[in-house]
C-alpha cells in the first residue's frame, strides 16, 4: 500500500492533505489562526480529484455523482467556518475512493504478474543449427525454441521429450507436472527439469496469456447488472440530494424557527451522511475482487455479468469428448493373435490419428517384432489402412465381411472399436476408449449436491453416452444430437426461467455456448468455443470449476451483505439528523468509515476460500491415488 501511495498521484496528495489536516489540528490546539490555512490546503490537495471527477460527470456525461456531494458538503462547511471537519470529510472520502482504487488494481495483480512473467525474448535454432536470440512476437509457427532449466516458457508449443513444469502461473496449482513428448506447453509456464526443444504452435498474439489478458480486460469494461443498476440509480438518487437538502433547509429555518447557520449545518450533515459513497463502492470492488481470484486458479470470467449469474445456475449441461473425458484413447481389450498384432502396429504407426498412436503406444510396450520387407501401406480414407492382404479400419468397413457377426458383441462394448481382417476375413479386434477426468466426476457430484441438475449432451450413440453418464453419476443423457439440437434443450430449459450453463470445447459447441445464459468453454478447445463462452476453464480442471461456482456465490452474499450495511448506514444517519442528535464531525466519520468497511469487504474475495482449498486438495489428493478412469 505504501508502494501505491508512493507511485500514485492521488495518493500522494491524499499524503499532502494528511500531513495538512495533522498540522492544521495541532495549530489549532496552541489557539493559532493560521490552522485555519493548513485546513484550506488540505481541502484543495484533498478535494482536487474529487471535484475534477464531481466537474466532468456533472457537466460533461450529465451524471451528478457522490463526488459532488462530497465537495458540495465540504464548500459549504468552510463557508459556515468548519474547515476543520471539510478537511476531513474529503480526507476519508479521498482515502476511500484511492482504497478502492487500490482494490481494482490488486484485483488484477495476478494479470499483471501473468503479464511480467511471459520472457519478451526467446533463443531461436536454426536451421543451420546456430541459436539466436529474438525477440519473442518475432516467432513464427513451427519455429524451434531451446528451453533451459530454470527457464520460463516464452510461447505455446509442443515439446520433444519429457519434461517437468511449473504451471502455477496457470492454474494456480505448484506442484510440477510431467509432460511428455508430443504435449502441449503454455508460454509464462516454468522448465523445472532439463532443457528441451519447443517446436512454435501459437503466434506471441494467440497464447494461452494472451487470451487471458484479453478476456479479463474484456471482463473490466462490462460491469454486472447490478453494477449498472447501481450507476443509474445514483444520478436519480443524488439529483433527489440536491433537491431534498435545500428543502429540509428552507423547513428547519420556518418550521422549528432555527437560525440560517443551524439550519445550514444541519444541511450540510444531511448532505453528508445522504452521499451514496457505501451504496456505489458495494459492487464493483468486489467484483473485480471475484473475477481476479478466478483467473489466478485458471478460470477466466468475461466479465462481472457472468461471475454474477454463474452463482444462480440452476441446469449445466455438459459435451462428452474433451469435457468430461480427456479425448484421449486408451486400448482397453482385444482379440488377436501375436503375428496379426506386429502388423497392426507397423501400419498404425504410420498415421498420425490419436487412435491409432493409442494403439501404438499400447502394444509397443509388450516389446513385439515388427514386421520386415512389408509391403506398401495404404490409407483408405476416412476409414482405415490396408497393407497387401491386411486391412484394419472403422467396423463400417466389414459390414458385409466373414465373421463380422463374432465381434458384433464387442463392438457394441465400448465407443470404439478397430477390426483386423486378412483376404476380407475378421481375425480380431482393438477396442479403445476415451479417458474420463478424475475432475469430472467430482465436480458432477458437487454440483448436483449443490441443487444444480446435470445433464450429459453429445453426438455420440446412446450406449456410449449412457456409459460415460453412469461412471460419472450424471442420471439425464441424451445422445446422438446435432448442434442445433443442443440449442434446443438449451431453450427449453430457459423457458423454464431457469439460468442454463453449457460445457463444451469444440466447434460443434460453439452455438450452444452462445445460446446459454453461461457459456463455459475448456481451454483446451477450439477457438470458436473459447470466443462464444463467458467462462473458459484455462486447464480443463473442472474441479477448479465448481470452486468458481461457489466462488461467485460468495461474491452475491457479499455484494448482499454491502448492499443492506450501506443502506442501514445512510438510514440510520439521515434519521439522527433529522432528530438534531448528530454532529457534522459524527456524520462524516460513521459514513466514510462505512464506505471503508464496505471495500475492504470486497477484497476478501481476493482470497481463497477455506472450503474451496479443501476441496481441492482433496481433489489432488484424489487424482494422485486414482488415475483416469476409462470408458
């Protein structure tokens, strides 16, 4: 805080007007009259701010706000000889409005320390094998950059060989993570093991941080509905203030016979504790408050309006492959004899299809010979390969193929299944399937448990999807859908007046993420998912998600809690003054201290929640002893 007040303008004439206000008071008490030129400085270096912004939104947008109240009140205190209590109505109103200040830029410290550890410079291999050092937004797709030990990644990219990072950056979880060759690595991530080469796949423009920086900055131009609310609502409610105090003047001096000086006290104190300072601080603080302790745990608001209705979600619907399952495949049985598997994995080792890489990596661990002076391979599209007599491919392809009969039970199985025929004869199969995330699973039971309906919407056949549903917990499925489909339960379910999430990361999805209330997307996806969605999950964790969901929950209760204290505060200290037992001195401490109270509220929010800890690291705890399950 000191920093700030260092670096900041308005903190340091916040510091000046201190210092003047301290000095006046102490002249004051050796009975000196030049306090009363300590208490003028101090209203100018304090009040300056105040007025300027009180000046432009009063006559340049037309939109009378506390500011003017405030210097209004503290004007008309010098005038009646009140310097001292005008110089510090406008110390604590100043050293609110810089508190707040200060809370929205601490709400996107983690932005800006996200920003600060991306390097600006990278070393670049050649083709000619020379390394140069280039600046970063010089790199090119498909670019080879040599990571250090104990370097920070500069762009997105795939990796050679293994490798440990530090993905706190990201995902606010500091315990390194194993990648292994072919994975995918975000730039701002730490090398913690050797070095390695990072083959370009994003431009400086299209990283994981770049996306991040823009969607919170897109976050912090687009308040809430109840932000916006509350900015209409103070122009009405402060042009009724200028109104109403003149009056309650004008009825004190005829109706109870005070003198003009008593009743323009009383006027200014009405002034003052009317000022809806409290009332206008309740929200945005904490929002941003909300939305920076989300991006600093990998989950990315749009802005305050999501962050706001995610905690009233009531139906989440969810995609299937690449949300609740990892899209990666996994070999999980098969029927085949020893000679038939050599040449299965020969040919799928020529295709670069994540089936067939499972298939690969599966049977290359039973240390098998491969086949030699085999004959050429061919690629039947869309369907499968065929090397001399052998063919392997889709079930599609063998519909009318001996024997197809004998692995009709084991293609019904599973979601995925690879034949092997020779001269158009069945002689075994592959079945795979994809690898649900541990997270998933969690995060299905949170929230159903929380009162939100789960239910499961994909593309695939019925059986798979009800597979996938039953392991996860999810009892509401529904199958082999279209894109416009989804859209379609998506509306059914608004016309219910519910609030609707949809969960989803490819393009296919895209249409469904607009269409819901909340659109969640996995950081993973497609870049139309990640466009048309309010929330992007930057690691796929949907553990981290639910936490969010609480997270924005606890943002509404504090918001709530703002609300109610702020009108209390202006009630109470509007119906003393009308009593006549409240001072000028009084009014300005209770309501600016409110105002104070009311912010730094907010910026609880920037802390992480006992539960939300808890729970996560039950989830790593979990994930560390389990596995991915398979489907």
């Amino acid at each position: 805080m000191l920093n700030y007040l260092k670096t900041n303008r308005e903190g340091q004439f916040l510091v000046i007007g201190i210092l003047l206000t301290v000095l006046g008071f102490s002249l004051s008490i050796m009975d000196l009259t030049s306090s009363r030129w300590a208490f003028y400085g101090a209203i100018v270096f304090l009040g300056f701010y105040a007025a300027k912004e009180a000046l432009v939104e009063t006559f340049k947008h037309k939109a009378p706000n506390d500011a003017l109240l405030m210097i209004l009140s503290a004007l008309g205190a010098t005038l009646i000889q009140y310097e001292s209590e005008g110089a510090v109505l406008l110390l604590i109103f100043a050293g609110a409005e810089v508190l707040e200040d200060y809370v929205t830029d601490k709400a996107t410290d983690s932005i800006s320390e996200l920003m600060s550890s991306v390097p600006n410079q990278a070393h670049i291999m050649r083709e000619n094998g020379k390394v140069d050092r280039v600046p970063t937004d010089s790199l090119v797709i498909g670019d080879t950059v040599i990571v250090q030990k104990g370097d920070q990644l500069p762009i997105d990219g795939t990796i050679d060989r293994q490798a440990v990072l530090n993905e706190s950056a990201l995902t606010g979880e500091s315990i390194p993570v194993e990648k292994s060759s072919g994975d995918m690595v975000y730039a701002g991530t730490l090398n913690e093991g050797d070095v390695f080469y990072l083959t370009v796949t994003q431009t400086s423009n299209d990283t994981i941080f770049s996306n991040i920086i823009h969607m919170v900055e897109q976050a912090q131009q687009h308040p809430s509905k109840k932000a916006r609310w509350i900015d209409t609502f103070e122009v009405y409610y402060v042009t009724g203030v200028l109104i109403a105090v003149p009056l309650f003047i004008i009825g004190l001096f005829f109706l109870q016979e005070l003198s003009w000086q008593d009743a323009f006290y009383r006027g200014l104190v009405l002034l003052t504790v009317a000022s809806p300072c409290a009332l206008v601080a309740s929200i945005t603080p904490a929002t941003l408050s909300a939305i920076s302790n989300g991006a600093k745990n990998g989950i990315l608001f749009k802005g305050g309006k999501a962050m706001e209705r995610f905690g009233e979600l009531k139906t989440l619907y969810t995609d299937k492959t690449g949300t609740l399952t990892q899209g990666e495949f996994s070999v999980t049985d098969y029927e085949l004899a020893d000679d038939y598997i050599s040449a299965l994995v020969y040919m799928e080792q020529q295709s670069n299809h994540p089936i067939a890489q499972a298939i690969v990596t599966h049977f290359q661990s039973e240390h098998i010979d491969l086949p030699t002076g085999s004959d050429q391979i061919e690629e039947i599209a869309g369907a499968g390969l065929k090397m001399g007599n052998i063919t392997v491919g889709k079930p599609d392809l063998f519909k009318q193929s001996t024997r197809i009969e004998t692995v009709q039970a084991a293609i019904d199985s599973t979601d995925t299944t690879v034949i092997i025929a020779e001269h158009d004869r069945i002689v075994g199969y592959v079945n795979l399937a994809d690898k649900i995330r541990v997270s998933s699973r969690e995060a299905v039971q949170q929230f159903q448990a929380a009162g939100v309906e789960v239910a499961l919407l994909t593309g695939d056949q019925q059986r798979v999807a009800e597979a996938i549903a039953t392991n996860i917990g999810i009892t509401k499925t529904y199958a082999e859908l279209l894109p416009e489909d989804k859209m379609n339960f998506i509306q059914s379910s608004q016309s219910k007046n519910e609030v609707v999430g949809m969960i989803g990361d490819g393009i296919n999805d895209a249409p469904a993420l607009a269409h819901a209330d909340i659109g969640i997307a996995m950081g993973s996806g497609s870049q139309a998912a990640m466009e048309s969605a309010d929330i992007v999950i930057v690691k796929n964790d949907l553990q981290k998600l639910f936490n969010s969901y609480r997270l924005s929950q606890r943002l509404d209760k504090i918001i709530k809690q703002n609300l109610f204290f702020a009108i209390g505060v202006i009630i109470t200290l509007i119906t003393l003054n009308i009593l006549g037992w409240l001072d000028l001195p009084m009014g300005v401490v209770f309501h600016e201290v409110s105002t104070i109270l009311i912010i730094l509220n907010g910026l609880r929010l920037l802390l992480n929640s006992s539960t939300a800890a808890t729970e996560a690291n039950t989830s790593q705890q979990h994930t560390a002893d389990h596995p991915e399950t398979i489907i």
